[in-house]
C-alpha cells in the first residue's frame, strides 16, 4: 500500500525538523567538536557568546571551548557520572551540571555577583559567560593568565583556593588532564585563525 503525503504534511515535517535543529546541544557531527569553527557555527547565538565573553572578561573562546569539551563535551544537560562500588554508590552525587560542570554553590555565587539571576547553566551563552567570568575571577586572585589553559583549569578544578595551596600538584591525573585541555586549546587557537576575528577590547 502507496501512502500518500500531502505538502502540508511535508511542511509541517520540515518545521518540527528545523525546531530540533535548533535545540541541539552539540555541533551536528561527532567531529565537529575538534573543529573550533564547526563549534562556533553550530548554532547562531554560539558565536556571539564568545564574542560577548572576549570583550568583557578578555578570556579567548579557544580556552573557553577547551574547557567545556573536558567538562561536557558540549552537552548541554550533562552530569558527572555516578562512582559505585558493587552496585553501591561510594559518595553523595555531584551537583555539577550542565555545559561547564558548575556546582550549585558555585553557580549561585556566580549569579549573586554579576546579577544574572535568570542564568542557567543548560543555556550556552550563560554557560559560556561562567567560565569567562570564573576565569577571570582566577587571574584577578591569583595572576593566572588567561589564555593560560593548563593553570586556569587547575583552578577552575580546585577552586582558586586550592590552586594557591598546590593542591593540584598532589594529583597525577589532574595534571594529565590539564595537559589535555591545554593541547586541544592550542589546537583550537589554531584553528580559529581561518574563521574568527577577536573583537576589539
């Protein structure tokens, strides 16, 4: 049996289509998220909330990027995983969540001190304003540059507290994990340069 479709019902298809297009939390293909321009193209609003974080934090989008790969690999509702033992979880559950992993705590202080109340950490562009404003928060107390990925995310990691105490340098696998966000945000620098002018400061 031949079913017939109507152009309306085709219509009607390619709207509910471009509608889930447009929620997509990831860049379309799984390889897009080692291409720095795929990222910034992968929905219009992406590229303005690098713009935007640049021009008022000064923090670049190669290092913004770098970490939000490590921490979601761009996923929008993303949770840790949960450590278990036998079946049995072995701690209380994170409450890190979202595009940068940010906690409850962390991400309630963030939106008391830039008035953001209405930021939520599933939406890009808030997410991508944290991470610029957290990194910034990391050079202003403690120097860090910030086109330094490797040491801001040791403090993005431990808090800036820790990161002053050297509480990173305890931790084989966090310094491999550094190595590996600082390694894609050289990569992503790189690639930047065929398709995105820093606005001025």
């Amino acid at each position: 049996m031949k079913i017939q479709i109507t152009h309306t019902q085709k219509l009607i298809f390619l709207f509910l289509v471009s509608l889930l297009g447009g929620c997509s939390s990831i860049p379309k293909q799984a390889e897009s998220l080692d291409n720095a321009c795929s990222i910034l193209d992968t929905h219009k609003k992406w590229r303005s909330a690098f713009d935007q974080t640049f021009k008022k934090y000064g923090v670049p989008p190669h290092v913004v990027m770098a970490f939000m790969h490590q921490e979601s690999r761009f996923v929008h509702d993303a949770r840790p995983p949960k450590k278990k033992i036998l079946g049995i979880p072995t701690q209380r559950p994170s409450t890190a969540y979202g595009y940068a992993q940010a906690l409850d705590s962390t991400w309630d202080w963030y939106r008391d001190k830039t008035g953001y109340r209405g930021a939520k950490r599933d939406h890009l562009p808030d997410a991508v304003d944290f991470v610029g404003w957290y990194i910034n928060e990391n050079h202003r107390r403690t120097g860090i540059s910030k086109w330094d990925a490797a040491n801001q995310y040791f403090a993005y990691h431990d808090g800036t507290t820790g990161f002053l105490k050297g509480t990173h340098k305890e931790k084989a696998w966090l310094l491999n994990v550094a190595q590996k966000v600082n390694t894609r945000a050289s990569m992503y620098r790189r690639q930047l340069a065929a398709c995105y002018k820093y606005p001025a400061l």
